[in-house]
C-alpha cells in the first residue's frame, strides 16, 4: 500500500467522524457472563457481554499498563450489541489473582493468557484489540499466526521501546517550558519533590495521554469491591516511573520484526489525534506490514481514545469489524 493510500485512509476517518459531543454520564450494562478463568501462573477474571457463539465472531478487548484492568475498556461494550464482547484484568491486576510472582511478568506469558482465555470461553473465533500495551500483546498473539485470529486492531501500541520513548521526547518539546524544565531535572541527579515532578507529569498526561475524564460509571466500577485496581509495582517493574522513562524489563523491547508477520487485510493501527503513540509512527509502522495496514487516527483523542472519543472510537470498531468478520472464512 503507497503512503497515499495510507493517508487518504486518515482523512476518511477524520471526516466521517467528526468531534462532536458526547454523553459522559453512561453507564454499562452488568457481564452476562463472568469466570476465574485458569491461565499459566494464576486465575483471571473475565467478562463477557453478549452471545459468545453468534454469528458474529467476538472481540476480545486487551487493557493497557502493564498493570491495567478492564474497567478502562468499558465503553467497548457498546459493541455487544451485536456481537460478544469479552473483558479481563490481566494476572497481577484488578480482579484476577495477584500472585505478584515477577516470574510471571514476561511478554510471552501474557500472550500465553490471552490464548488460555479463549480457550477457556470455547470461542472458536475471536477480533483482538489489544490497546498500549495491550497493543503489544495483541502484535505477539498475532505473529504467531492463529487459526483463531479474525483481525487484530493495534490501539496506540507499544511496538517498540526505542520508538515509544522518541515519540514521547518529540512530545515533550511541546510542552510549555516550565513543564518540560521541571521533567528534564526529575530525571536528574538531584529531582525535585515528587510532588512537583508528579504535576509536571501530569502536564504531558492531560495533554496525551488522556484529554477527558472518565465517567462516573467507570471511576466506580474501579472502586467496586473485589477490584484491586492498578498494580504499580507490575507497572514499575516491566516498564519504570512514568510513560516516558522506561527502567524496566521492557525497555530494550522491539517487536518491529515482528510486524513483518501480520496479515495486512486483517491489521488495523487505531491511534488518537494527539495519541503518546504519535500517528506519524503508526503509519511507519504500518507501512513495515507487507502490502501495508490500515491506520485510523481518532480526532481529539489522546491515548485513551476509548475514554477520550468513546463515539468515534466504537464506530471505527464496529466499521472495522462488520468489515473483517468474513475474511478468511
């Protein structure tokens, strides 16, 4: 596919979904089905909205971090509608099993769990969206090739450390003088309070990491009882200290190689406007896919484009998806 195309494919999606407003008082229909799912180190919980053996085949939706759960995927039920949607908190997180077992916080592991949730839900076959680093979960799951793979849509991947940091200086440069001094000297020898560096910080989320707040439906699904939430030390030991320093076991991750293993009809990049993983990347990354990927820039949206855009965002989905349900049938 030449990068025209690939621009023109941009273009298409910011004209046919246009910001507009949106309503933030939701709220999300209770799992028609939920299970303590066995996967390689533990249990995981899932959920599940939706007729899991229907004629359209389900989306599994896989949250960020590492560390996430969930509840940050919840506007993606507006897709059981017609089709199953299926939720889970990754081992270590939310309400699945927390053995903190640093053994098992290894790429290849999660990649393993997401195979042993469709096993373990008797989905034949399945659409996955894995979103940051959930994207990169979803890009391992799909260069193994499976049978069970109908599409992969990549939301704001991490594909590799090296690109992911370069974005987030890029980034960073725009940011207004007093902010990017302050996270320059908390990087260094002698940084500032963590209060200061934590409000510098917080500057470069706002602006992309998410724009808009999430709803009150959703802040209380992540204080319901039975969900822990967010696992900082899973966080801080596979990645670092914040989105744009990276310490961790992930931090000479690549998994460009792998892009040359997708199946371009099947492959969608979905990034935000002003997304941490910046589009001019997405669409490099594309273009590594033989014969080219699809890429789909959400207008407004930062990182999380599902809170910050939910509209827009489901209705890229549920184009790509109605689109994808046939191919290689």
């Amino acid at each position: 596919m030449a990068l025209s195309r690939r621009a023109l494919l941009i273009a298409g999606a910011a004209g046919l979904f246009a910001r507009g407003s949106f309503a933030r008082d939701v709220t999300y229909p209770p799992p028609a089905r939920e299970a303590m799912l066995p996967v390689p180190g533990g249990r995981v919980y899932v959920r599940a909205n939706g007729d899991l053996k229907g004629p359209r085949a389900p989306l599994v939706m896989i949250h960020g971090g590492p560390g996430g759960t969930h509840t940050s995927m919840l506007d993606a039920l507006a897709l059981a509608d017609e089709r199953a949607v299926i939720l889970y908190d990754q081992l270590d997180s939310g309400r699945s099993d927390w053995p903190q077992d640093p053994a098992n916080w290894r790429v290849a592991r999660f990649v393993d769990e997401l195979e042993a949730v469709r096993r373990g839900l008797g989905v034949e076959r399945w659409h996955v969206c894995g979103i940051s680093w959930g994207g990169t979960i979803a890009l391992e799951y799909a260069a193994r090739q499976p049978a069970a793979l109908a599409s992969v849509v990549l939301g704001g991947p991490l594909i590799a450390t090296k690109a992911w940091l370069a974005d987030a200086d890029a980034l960073r440069a725009t940011l207004p003088q007093s902010a990017r001094d302050t996270l320059v000297a908390c990087e260094g020898t002698a940084p500032p309070a963590a209060t200061v560096c934590d409000a510098a910080t917080e500057v470069f989320y706002r602006h992309f990491n998410r724009r808009e707040e999430a709803p009150v439906a959703m802040r209380a699904a992540a204080r319901a009882e039975g969900n822990r939430g967010f696992n900082k030390r899973l966080y801080e030991t596979m990645w670092g200290r914040s989105e744009f320093v990276s310490t961790g076991s992930l931090r000479d991750y690549d998994g460009t190689p792998l892009l040359a293993k997708l199946d371009a009809r099947r492959t969608l990049f979905m990034v935000g406007q002003y997304d941490e993983a910046r589009p001019v990347t997405a669409l490099e990354f594309a273009r590594r896919v033989p014969g080219g990927a699809e890429v789909a820039v959400i207008p407004g949206a930062a990182h999380g484009t599902l809170s910050d855009r939910p509209v827009e965002t489901i209705g890229v989905l549920r184009g790509w998806l109605r689109r994808h349900d046939t191919i290689g049938l």
